[in-house]
C-alpha cells in the first residue's frame, strides 16, 4: 500500500512559564543507590524503548526520568492488575498522597518516592507532571469518539512524562514543550495501534469511532474473529498517519528552534517513529508477528538521530 503522508506542522501551546522552581533542600539525596536500581530496572522490564532513549542523558537527569516513568509503571500495574475497583481506588490514594508528599520536607517512603523527590530538589519537576500523570492513568479508557479526543489524551497522558525529563535537563522553552506534546500524542496512537490484536480478542477497540466509521470497520466481526481486513488496515492507515505526521512536523519546526541540551529527551520520537515505520512495512497489518517482537533498530536510530541531532530523513517521505 503506497500512499502520500502531507506534513501538517502541529501548532499547540500551554502556558509553560508556570512551573515550579528549584526547592532548598539539603544537598544529600535521599535515595539510595537500590533505590535508583530499583527504578532503572523497573522501566528496563516494562518500558524498555525509553530506558534506551534515557541512556542519551546525562546522569542525574538520566536518573530523574528513571524515577518519573518507574513512578508511571507503578500507576500503570494498578489498572492492569488490581480487579476490585475498591482497591483500585484506594491504591490511587496512596499515590496521589505520595506525589503531594514529595513537595514536602517529609515525603512518603518508597523506591520511586525517594528518587522523584530527588529530581524535584535538584532540577525544580513540576507539580503539574506528576498530578496529570496520576489523573490520567486514574481514569478508565472508554474509548474515543474522534481523532481529536486521541490527541488531548496523548498530550496529557504521555507528554507529562517527557516534560519532567526537559526540566531535568534545565530545559524551559515553549518550542521544547510544544515537541513534547506532539511526541505525546503520536505515542498514544502507536499504543493504541499496537494494542489492537490484543483489544480486539477481549471485545474491545481504541481506535477512535470517526475513522471506525469512515472507514467501516465492522468492530462486531472482528471481535468473533480478531483478524486483518481491508477496511481494518485503511482505517490503521489514517490514523497511524496522524502519529507519523505529527513527529515530522516536531522534527521540521520545534527541534530546529529548541535548545539543544533539549534533544535527550525529545528522542522519546524514535521508538515511535521507528515502529510506524515498521508498521508501513507490514502494509498497516497490526496482526503481523514481526510488529509485536523487539526491534534492535531502535538503538542505531537513537544514536544517529542524536549524532545529527534530528531524526528527519528527507528520503523518508512517500512521493
């Protein structure tokens, strides 16, 4: 299936100058080296393409952006996990009491905790990161009614994880931010690409309804028989687009303009782009065995990209 992808330059800004300054606390950290394993295993086992994009930075911020995506495993496990919504509940609590202890001279006691507090006294990580965090993994996934509503969820769910690594890397520029979003949302539509094989056997579709219907994908069918179609790879197309897009136009317009002590984090692009890349190898089959295995690429594309200092490649572009 060869077809055209129109560069369309995403546009978004946030108010980014309200954030939090750098505590006065002491100069001895908290965390203990286990506690800093702890978190760089916890995200080697369960968010491995990002433990790859964090070896780009420097050690402390390297260390901070363990400690925020350990902090989003923790969160993730409670929804996938925990079968009692009670319990769900009540595990949310602690975490949500754990992030407002962080800002306090006597944060709560754990791994995580220990290595995010850290991050906060060293490099200023605002309050605001890890409260969407939590607020967005908190809520229950009902499925999205347009392309739209998929984007507003990535921006919140996934950009406040790259957020917190600009900051720690003494990042605060709206072009930065505004990079950090697009990545965000094109990350969102890569997952729920990806999970689609694995929604669609337990009755269950994320793809939003306005290109469902566009492209009239009967969801009934396949939940009986989970499987590729013709409408099925037109409608992966469209939407896979939108994410591959929106990483071209983060390359074209932000990364040119952001600083460049920014690029560390902004390689959270790469796993992204190389698995829609690999995605388009497959003719937009979600259901091809090769799409659900590791792929080794992601490392070389991770150290060219942040050799060239961009991920754009001209040749790349479909004519």
């Amino acid at each position: 299936m060869s077809k055209a992808v129109v560069l369309r330059l995403c546009t978004v800004h946030r108010p980014w100058a309200l954030r939090s300054r750098s505590l006065h606390r002491s100069p001895q950290p908290l965390a203990k080296p286990s506690d800093i394993e702890y978190c760089r295993q916890l995200v080697l086992k369960n968010d491995y393409d990002n433990y790859l994009v964090s070896l780009f930075s420097p050690r402390l911020a390297r260390e901070a952006a363990w400690g925020v995506r350990a902090l989003n495993v923790e969160l993730v496990n409670i929804s996938e996990k925990t079968t009692s919504a009670t319990a769900a509940q009540l595990r949310y609590g602690h975490w949500k009491d754990m992030i407002s202890s962080l800002y306090s001279e006597q944060p709560v006691q754990t791994p995580v905790s220990r290595v995010v507090y850290d991050a906060i006294g060293r490099f200023g990580i605002s309050k605001t990161w890890l409260r969407r965090l939590l607020a967005e993994r908190e809520k229950s996934i009902k499925g999205f009614a347009t392309t739209a509503d998929v984007e507003k969820y990535g921006e919140r769910a996934y950009a406040c994880l790259i957020h917190p690594h600009l900051e720690a890397l003494g990042v605060r520029d709206m072009h930065a931010d505004n990079a950090a979003r697009a990545i965000g949302i094109a990350t969102a539509i890569m997952n729920f690409t990806r999970s689609i094989p694995l929604l669609l056997s337990q009755g269950r579709c994320d793809l939003p309804l306005d290109i469902i219907t566009k492209h009239k994908v009967d969801l009934e069918d396949l939940y009986n028989q989970p499987r590729s179609t013709e409408q099925l790879q037109e409608a992966v197309y469209e939407f896979a687009t939108i994410g591959y897009t929106r990483l071209c136009g983060v390359a074209e317009l932000y990364l040119p303009n952001s600083p460049k002590a920014a690029l560390p984090a902004l390689l959270a692009a790469i796993p992204v782009k190389t698995w829609l890349e690999r995605l388009e190898r497959s003719n937009f089959d979600v259901f091809d065995p090769k799409l659900q295995q590791r792929s080794l690429r992601v490392l070389w594309e991770l150290w060219k990209a942040n050799r060239k200092g961009t991920w754009l490649d001209t040749s790349n572009y479909r004519k």
